[in-house]
C-alpha cells in the first residue's frame, strides 16, 4: 500500500525538485572538487571486493561511536535508518531534519566546525556548489556499482569526471494519467491516446462546460507543466547547457507556443483557474478521461478510485501528432558524503543502502517516492512491482531532462510567456520577445 507520508504530496512537488539558483552546467563541467585530500581519502578505504562495499570504521561497526545523517522527513528517516540496522545491528546511527535546500548551505559552516553530518540529504542540483564547497566527497568504489543500478542519466549529474559525488535515491516526473474506466466506456477501449490530436478527437464528444465536464484537464500556469507539450514540438529548454542561452529566442518556440495556445480548444479555462481542486481534485471524482500531473497525486487518485468505482493508468506524456518524444523536466534527491566526515567508509556505506533493494523499499514504503533505480530493479522492489502505476513515470522519466541548474528567474519568465499565450493576452511573437527581453534583463542583474 502507498505510504500517505507522499502525499505531503504537493510540497515536494513539481520544481521544487529542480534547480532553484546559480548557474546552469553540464554533468562534465562541475566545479572543482573541494580538495585532492577527498579523492584520497575515497582511495585509501578498504574495498571488500566480494561484497561490494567498504569496510566501516571499528568505532562505528561496533557501536562504540555514532553516524549522523539529515533527512528532512521524520518518517523516512526512521523508515531507513531501521532498515539499514536490520542489515547492520550494531551500528547507531542518529539524525537530524534539515531541510533539502538548506543542507549544503548549512553543511559548509557546520562541517568545517565539526557539527555537521556524515550524510545528508539534499536535490541533486545542489552537488556543484556542494562538491566545489568539499561538502560532496567523491563515492569511490560505489560509483561503479551505482552506474550499475541506475541510469547514466541519474548519475551523470552528480559527476565530476569518472567520480559520483552523490548517491541517486529518488526521482519523478510528470506523466498522462487516465480513467481506464470511463476510457472503456467512452470509446470502448481503456488504452490511452498517444497524441493530442487523439485527445482532441474525444473532447468534440465528451466536452461540455456547461456542466464542467472536460476530456482533459491540466495546469496551464507554469512552464513546468507546459513543456512537455513545448518539447513535443522540438523545443528544448537551454540547449547549450548555457545560462545565458535559455532558448527563448528560438524561431522553433513560436511554433510550439502556437500549439500549446491551440489546446485552449479542449480545456477552455483560463490559466488562473487550473488549481490542484479543478485539475487533481476534478479527475478523482471520476468523470475526467485524462489528467496531467505526477506521482504527487497517486494517494488522491487512489482515494478517489476506490471511492467512485474507477481504474485508472499512468503513461507517458502525449506528442503532437509527428512530433518527438515529449519531454519533462525531471526532480532527483539524492545523499551526499560529507567530505569533513569522520567516519568516511560508513558514511559511503550508509548512503549507497539507500539505493540497495532494502533501501529502495524502505524510501517506497514509507513516502511513495519512486526509487531512483533500472526499471528491472524497480520490479523487483518490494511493493513497487504491484503498483501498477509506477512504470509510467518511470518509463516518462526516461525523457525527462534534469537540468543541473536553473535560475529562479528562468521560472518567472517561462511561467509569463505560457501564460500570456494561454490567456490571450499576448500574441505568440510578442509574448517570446517579452520573455527574451526580461530573461536578459533579469540575467544581467
């Protein structure tokens, strides 16, 4: 059964997860790390090459001494610090809730001081300036057997060259969410529409705003949720991995806009009215086709499932008919090695159980968070191989971009240009130039 403690839901939502300062980089262009003694320290732990770990430090294997680590949630915490302890008895380890955003901040004065971590949870675009800080030390040994287990493209942004500097334990994604129930009904098959030509096709039928009966419904105030239908028409957000270069002077973006602007045609709402109650809230009562969100909403469409007699599915993200793979802007945390730690083995043995089998399923037991694992991996974590609806966010998250840093402001701009589109307030040449205009402004400040 999903955990409720996700569906704190909506606060570890959509870009929270995603960069929220600094510059934007490349997985190859990380800053510098925090000082060769880290790689040094990584390359003089002992290596148990048959079981794939390191050796823990006497005092911490036995009891004589403390691991600390932060989690920013109660229940997750206890969740995997009783898990690890069913593996290592002996162990003790003790934490403290520190919020994600505030932990490589607060670990660069408290580490130097000698009260900080030895692992601590954070998202992963916060590993540059936690490496370049020496707060991220190198995994060693574990960044071969965690390239083993999850993407490149989950550990390629916690790189630095051949090094990981952080350990992937949950991702998400947005994906297209649907009644299999009501699609049975209304078009005698439960398998979703591919396009949105498909979804358009059904709205000529199913639409009625009289009574508020829509085929589809979806945010339409954030570039967050607007981009995957942007993407679709080959559009893609900072293609340079430049923060100079966001992408909005793209002459391929006047096209995408005009496309997102024609959906108004099957989900006739204004941007300001498409609130968690009228999108979330409105496909649990069980009279909407399809919805567009993320796994933060699993344990209300649960509710609302059982509640009005209802199945539902998760797949990927509709494309424009001939158009590419629609892309998502994808959220990761991840736990870091304190490169001050003293306890610099259990410390790396500690985070790389978080995306163990048994660590996996104590994150999912206990939030709902989707392991950051292969999917063949994730079939065989225990509960998410009988969540049906698992596989389409992680099949989603498979064209999910993760951009390593992105400036606050990058959202306020994207989220005006999306939104004068929507709304009419702005044709689509004027509202581009607006968002090109304010993005270097804002840059230049």
């Amino acid at each position: 059964m999903r955990s409720n403690g996700a569906a704190a839901g909506q606060a570890l939502n959509r870009r929270n997860l995603l960069a929220l300062g600094g510059l934007t980089v490349t997985a190859g262009t990380l800053a510098a790390c925090g000082g060769p003694e880290e790689e040094e320290q990584a390359g003089e732990l002992e290596w148990d090459e048959e079981a794939q770990q390191y050796v823990m430090e006497e005092e911490i294997a036995s009891g004589q001494a403390s691991l600390k680590v932060w989690f920013e949630e109660d229940y997750l915490a206890e969740a995997v610090i009783a898990a690890f302890n069913e593996e290592y008895p002996d162990v003790k380890v003790e934490y403290e809730l520190v919020g994600k955003h505030d932990a490589v901040g607060k670990m660069a004065l408290a580490g130097e001081g000698g009260t900080g971590a030895d692992v601590y949870m954070t998202f992963y675009n916060e590993i540059p300036d936690a490496i370049d800080d020496g707060t991220a030390a190198p995994l060693g040994n574990y960044t071969d057997v965690l390239k083993g287990r999850m993407s490149e493209a989950f550990t390629g942004v916690v790189s630095q060259e051949d090094q990981m500097h952080a350990v992937p334990v949950t991702t998400e994604s947005m994906a297209l969410m649907y009644n299999k129930t009501l699609l049975e009904e209304l078009t005698g098959s439960p398998e979703p529409a591919g396009t949105w030509e498909e979804i358009a096709e059904l709205a000529e039928e199913y639409n009625d705003p009289s009574s508020n009966r829509w085929t589809i419904r979806m945010s339409t105030m954030e570039i967050y949720r607007a981009y995957p239908i942007l993407s679709t028409m080959g559009w893609q957000v900072y293609p340079d991995g430049n923060v100079d270069d966001p992408g909005f002077d793209d002459p391929g973006l006047a096209e995408a806009l005009e496309y997102y602007a024609g959906l108004r045609e099957i989900w006739d709402v204004p941007s300001a009215d498409s609130t968690w109650e009228t999108i979330e809230e409105g496909f649990a009562g069980g009279e909407t086709p399809y919805v567009t969100t993320g796994p933060w909403s699993f344990s209300l469409f649960d509710e609302g499932a059982e509640a009005n007699g209802f199945e539902y599915g998760v797949t990927t993200m509709p494309i424009a008919e001939g158009g590419d793979p629609a892309a998502t802007f994808a959220g990761m945390h991840v736990a870091a090695v304190s490169g001050y730690s003293k306890y610099p083995a259990a410390a790396r043995v500690f985070a790389n159980f978080m995306a163990s089998d048994a660590g996996a399923a104590a994150v999912y037991a206990s939030s709902g968070q989707i392991p950051a694992l292969n999917e063949d991996l994730l079939s065989g974590i225990e509960g998410i191989g009988d969540d049906p609806h698992v596989a389409g966010i992680v099949e989603q998250s498979a064209q999910a971009e993760l951009v390593p840093q992105v400036p606050e402001y990058f959202w306020e701009v994207g989220d005006a240009m999306v939104v004068d589109v929507w709304d009419e307030l702005s044709d689509v040449d004027a509202a581009q130039t607006k968002a090109v205009e304010t993005y270097n402004e804002l840059h230049g400040l």
